[in-house]
C-alpha cells in the first residue's frame, strides 16, 4: 500500500518571520496526519522551518534544484546544498517553472537525476495545458513528460520518487480537475510507468494530484484509487486550510 503524501507548495511567499508562524501553527494541528506531510518554501525559509518543525512530523521540501554539484551557476542551489540545510523533498518541473524560467523535459531529467542522486526525494510535475486537453493530448502530454523526467533513475529510485499530477489549467485557477479526470489521468501515468519499468515499480511510485486542491474537494480526490495525495498551493498557505487538507481523513 502506498502511504499517502500531502505537500504544501509556497511558492514565493512567506518571509522567515512568516513562515515560522505558520509552522508553529501547523506542528500541533497535523501531528496525527495519516500521510507524509511536506512543506515545499521559498531557500530564504529553510531555517526558519527546520528550526519551527523539530521534532515534528513535518518535512521540509524545497522548490528547484540545479543539476550541477556546483560551479558557475548565478541564482542556483545544488542538491548538496539543499541536503546540508535540511531539505528532503524537492518540486521539479512544476508549470510555473516551464512557464516562466524555460524548464523543460531535459532539464527535469536532469535535475531529478542530481535530485536523487544526493538523497532527495524528487516531487516531479507533469500535466497539460488547457488546449492539449481540449484537443485531446492529456494522455500522450503526461505519458511524454513522466517519461522523460525518470529517463535513466534505477528501478530503485522511482519507486521512492513523487510524481504530482497537475492539469496547467487547474493550477491557481480554482478549477480543478473532477476526482474522475484526475484518476483516470494519474492512471495513465502509473500505466507508462509499468509498460516501462514493470508493475512492481509503478504500484509502489506515489502519484499526487495538483491544481486548487483546497479542503473542500481533497476528500473527494482523495477516495479515488490512483491519487496518492495533493501537492497544494494557495491552501498551503494558511494553517487551518492546510491542516484540514491534511487531515482529509479524519
Ligand atoms: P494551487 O497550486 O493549489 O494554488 O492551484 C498548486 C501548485 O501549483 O502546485
């Protein structure tokens, strides 16, 4: 049985002095959560976290990687650099990423490799925009993206790793995918996963959902079969949101 993982996703949001708060108030709310709990925060925050979260079960995540080890890369972190301050988890490849900073299926690949290659635990993003599902390319999008970003990780590795699930259009927009689209979608993921790797590989992977997933709708998603848990922006961001999306189950 795969356990389930609800992740938080900040964004750029939150100074220090914020973050501590909302995770001063989150430690006593979710310490009986079923499922793994992340917190993925802005580098500027790492400490304040892992200093607010002690003892908690609480893990910290950050928001990019860079795939080199170091060198002359302005603006980057390595995954050793991550690891020392703490970090667990990592989002890779999330849509503002390819939207914005040029991401794309090669440099996922490539930072998800860097990624679990010094220990971290890679949340990797996939799904398609508002008209490759109109014209019916969700499916061949998601199976093409996934693919990509495990590209040369052991059988091993993606077994331990995340992927979200996160229809573009879904995202910020309080849309969300219905429980339906989001199973069958995260459905076709696990199955390239098996034509792949085999389905021992693909049933142990976690697959999450994403996109205005909020306390509302996350017992709905959350009873589908395929869906692993929620990778959450906007209601991350406040304590009671988030603790009543963890605890989606109670
Ligand atoms: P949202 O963001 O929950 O605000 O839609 C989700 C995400 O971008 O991971």
């Amino acid at each position: 049985m795969r356990k389930p993982i609800i992740a938080g996703n900040w964004k750029m949001n939150k100074t220090p002095e914020e973050a501590r708060e909302l995770v001063a108030a989150l430690v006593p709310a979710v310490k009986d959560a079923d499922c793994d709990v992340v917190v993925c925060v802005p580098a500027t925050d790492f400490a304040a976290v892992k200093e607010a979260a002690q003892g908690s079960n609480i893990h910290l995540g950050a928001q990019n990687v860079h795939f080199a080890r170091s060198g002359a890369y302005t603006g980057e972190l390595s995954a050793d650099m991550l690891k020392a301050c703490g970090v667990e988890y990592v989002v890779i490849g999330h849509s503002e990423r390819r939207q914005y900073f040029g991401e794309t299926d090669k440099t996922v690949n490539l930072r998800v490799r860097a990624a679990v290659e010094a220990g971290l635990i890679p949340i990797i993003c996939v799904g398609e925009l508002k008209d490759e599902r109109e014209s019916g390319y969700t499916d061949t999008i998601v199976e093409y993206q996934t693919l990509m970003a495990l590209h040369g990780l052991t059988d091993e590795q993606i077994k331990n790793a995340v992927i979200a699930y996160e229809p573009v259009w879904a995202i910020g927009t309080g849309l969300t995918a219905t429980d339906e689209q989001a199973n069958e979608t995260i459905g076709v993921i696990r199955k390239a996963v098996a034509r792949k790797y085999g389905q021992e590989v693909a049933d142990a992977v976690r697959v999450q959902y994403g996109g205005s997933m909020n306390p509302k709708n996350v017992k709905g998603l959350m009873a589908q079969p395929e869906i692993d848990g929620g990778l959450i922006g906007g209601a991350s961001l406040k304590a009671p949101d988030f603790t009543q999306v963890v605890l989606y189950n109670k």
